[in-house]
C-alpha cells in the first residue's frame, strides 16, 4: 500500500512515505518489546507525566497540529484544532485517573480475610493499534493514552492517506519523554498484520476501520489467540419524535450528520421522522444544508469540508447513483461545491425502501438518508432494522419517554436530544456489526491489562 498526503482540496500529493520493508516490521516489534521491559516498571507517576507533557504540546502549537489534519485529509481548521483539543484532555484524563483505574481491588471471598483475595491490573507487553483517517489524532490517542498509562507499548499502523499526523504524534510522545521503542509508527503494509500477531511479543490488536478490515485483522488475532477490540462502521439513528423542539432538532440533525464533511462513524446518517412533524421538521433541515458553506477548509468561513479523497468521493458518487437507481428520490441542497478538490454536493435521499441498497449501507459523506414513520413505535422498529449499532439519538421534550426509546435501541450509544457525541470521559463503543469491546474511561484501560486474581490463603486454610 502507498502511504501519501495527498491535499483534498488541491488534489496535490504533497508527500509519499515508503512501505516498511518485513525487517524493519520485525526490528519494530523487538524495539517495542524491549522499550515494554523498562517501562511496565515505571511509577504512575512517571507515566502521566509524560501523557500531561504531550497535551500541553499539543496545546501549546494546536494550530500548528491541527493544519496537518486538514492538509491530509481535508479536515475544517476549527473541527482541526477542536480534535487537537480533544486528544489534549484525554491525555490529561488518564493521567489524572488512570492509576485509580489500575488500582488493585479486592473482592470479597467467604471464609477468607477480607483482603486476602485481589484483582491486580498488569500491563500485557506490545499492542498493534490499526487506526483511520478521519480522526487521524483522537483515534491514536483513544487507544495510546489508556494503554501507555497501563505500562504497554505500541506500534501504530495508520491510514495510508494520513502518514505524517502519524509520524507527527511519534515525535510528539518523544518530545514528551516517552521511551524510545514505546511508541513506533511503522508503514505496514496490509499483509504484516499476519507477520505482527504471529510474533508472541505482541499481545493484542485494537482496530478502527471498516467491517472487512476488521474482520480481516480479527481473524488474524483469534488465529493466534490474541486479543481484540474492534471499532467499526455505523449508520446511527436519529429520531425525532411528535413532542420534540423542531427547530433545536432541525438544527443538531445538520451538524450532526455534515460535520468531519459527515465522515464520522456515528455521523446522524438515518434521520427517522414520526410523520406529524415530517414537514416542519424538513422545511428547516433543508435551509439548513442548504447553509453550508463549501470552500476551502483553511478559511474559517468555510463550513463544509472536502471529503478525505477522492477516491472516497467516486465511492460516495457510486453509493448514492445505486440509492436512485434502486427507487430513492434524491435532492441536491445549498450553492453548488467548488469544481476544485473531492467536494460531494449535499444530497438528501427520501424514500428508501428497505429493498434499497441504500437501506442498509453507510455512507460516508454530506448525504442524508430521510425516513418516515407512523409513530414511537415504528421509529424503535426502525432504527434496530440495522446491521450496526454504535450510536443514536432520540429527540424528545418528555424525559421519561427518552430514556424508554433509548433503553430499546440495540447500540452502544444513545443520547437525548444530541446527536452521537465524544468525550474524554464518555466510553465509546458499538454492538452488532459495529465492533466490541469499549474505548475510554475505566473500561478502555481495562481492556488490554491482565486482570490477576492473587490469593493470599492462611497457612493452614483449607479452600
């Protein structure tokens, strides 16, 4: 595979990195392994020292980082800098509590001292984390902060259009005095996956992508019986529901389904209408897509971005041109996008049936799949007709009526009159064809320790 920056809005390749060769691979694994031997000794304290100096770099030149971002892949300047902030606050989360996480706890065993049974959090050794393109920082750090204050090493295999975000956060944990070996980004080539998870040096893989990427990268891992945690592909439900605040609903469903150019995973990609608030509900998101501003992702005026490339741009094209073909009615919204970069005019879909290919299929980028139900109860049976389930929304002025639709959707994530949000401290994960295992807070430090159990049994106990 090539790794290249190529500008989105130029369409300039600015630079190509070379795919590492099989030795480097192999050389990689035993600088990881060897920098692991030193650092699941340090203290908590040293660890968070360095995660705390790395956010006030990040901080210190977050425009600086955040240019990188829409260099490669077409990102907004200020969606830029937010996602730099971000990955700061999650570095800082976890080295506020993340050695409260890893503390040991005891548990209670009858006829035993009631410490003498603990469960004690310990670092595995190396971890593979396979990252995307469309959050090219906060997918990095998600996994690195949680994993490095844990006391484990890490070699990163990122997208190919994103190499220097990539090579940039390597320099930034070494600036921030991360052992040499702790942290290596390496230009895999697809096919080291196998050559990664043979080694037994290496512990476990976490992997954002797409779903055959990650069943791909999850069949290597239970091949050699290593553990993974998978982040996948979504297409999240947005209800709107009879008693809800249109114009507030109107208003997140926009944001919620265009920002990152609507290049994120739990993106408001199927917005669910009960029918008595269809038109309302329409009349204002229409002027509201058709608000968006497209232009270049610098300017600050610019409100939406190019897609991250253009070959996610014929994809896009190609999605959408199957949608029609298969029965959906299709409305061009706003200005018409420069002819210059991978810009995707946004398109609203209606109509779509579930024989629709359209029906079942996410897509990535500034195009809104409209659907119209009778009442709550349709709304439910739809947003569960879906092969994933990672995040949703439900907008709604009843608070008892909102946390029932939201306990009956089957995903990871529901959230009340919101689209789909992140936070440093709000787990995130996905049921479904969307993924297991979960990212942030206690849960994602936990998901890559070895949780022993130690027994301290009396001399002359008896089990």
């Amino acid at each position: 595979m090539a790794y290249a920056t190529t500008n989105p809005y130029t369409g300039e390749v600015v630079k190509s990195f070379p795919t590492a060769k099989d030795d480097e691979v192999k050389a990689a694994i035993g600088l990881a392994d060897d920098a692991f031997k030193g650092w699941k000794n340090t203290s908590y304290e040293e660890r968070a020292a360095v995660l705390l100096k790395a956010a006030e770099i990040l901080r210190k030149r977050h425009t600086e980082y955040a240019k990188i971002l829409t260099l490669e892949m077409g990102k907004l300047i200020a969606e830029a800098e937010a996602e730099v902030e971000l990955s700061a606050k999650i570095l800082e989360y976890y080295a506020k509590n993340g050695a409260a996480q890893l503390q040991p706890r005891s548990i209670p065993v009858e006829g035993l001292p009631a410490d003498a049974a603990k469960l004690v959090y310990q670092p595995l050794g190396v971890l593979y984390i396979v990252e995307p393109w469309n959050f090219p920082y906060y997918q990095i750090v998600r996994i690195s902060a949680p994993q490095l204050m844990a006391g484990n090493t890490l070699l990163l295999k990122h997208a190919s259009n994103v190499p220097q975000a990539a090579a940039t956060f390597e320099k930034l944990f070494i600036e921030a005095g991360l052992p040499k070996g702790a942290f290596i980004n390496l230009y895999a080539a697809h096919n080291h996956s196998e050559l990664i998870l043979s080694d037994p040096r290496v512990r476990g893989v976490a992997l954002t992508g797409s779903e055959p990427a990650g069943a791909a990268v999850a069949s290597t891992a239970a091949k050699y019986l290593k553990k993974s945690t998978l982040e996948l592909g979504g297409s999240d439900a947005f209800i709107v529901l009879d008693d809800a605040d249109i114009d507030k609903a109107a208003k997140w469903a926009v944001f919620g389904r265009h920002w990152n150019a609507g290049q994120v995973c739990v993106s408001s990609k199927r917005i669910i209408l009960v029918d008595s608030i269809y038109d309302e509900f329409m009349e204002k998101y229409r002027a509201g897509v058709a608000a968006l501003k497209a232009g270049d992702p610098l300017d600050p005026s610019t409100t939406l971005a190019p897609l991250s490339s253009f070959e996610a741009l014929e994809l896009l094209k190609k999605q959408v041109s199957m949608a029609v073909a298969g029965g959906a009615k299709a409305t061009v919204a706003g200005q018409p996008v420069p002819e210059k970069g991978a810009f995707y005019q946004p398109t609203i879909l209606e109509d779509i049936a579930p024989k629709n290919p359209a029906y079942y299929t996410e897509m990535f980028g500034p195009v809104s799949q409209i659907y119209r139900v009778a009442d709550e109860a349709a709304a439910v049976k739809m947003a569960n007709d879906s092969p994933f389930g990672l995040g949703g929304s439900v907008f709604t002025k009843d608070p008892v009526r909102a946390q029932r639709v939201a306990k009956q959707i089957d995903t990871g994530m529901m959230y009340i009159n919101h689209p789909t949000g992140v936070r440093a401290d709000i787990p995130f994960g996905g049921v479904k064809n969307s993924g297991y295992g979960h990212e942030l807070i206690d849960l994602g430090i936990h998901e890559f320790v070895n949780i022993k159990v130690i027994v301290d049994m009396p001399i002359d106990g008896d089990f």
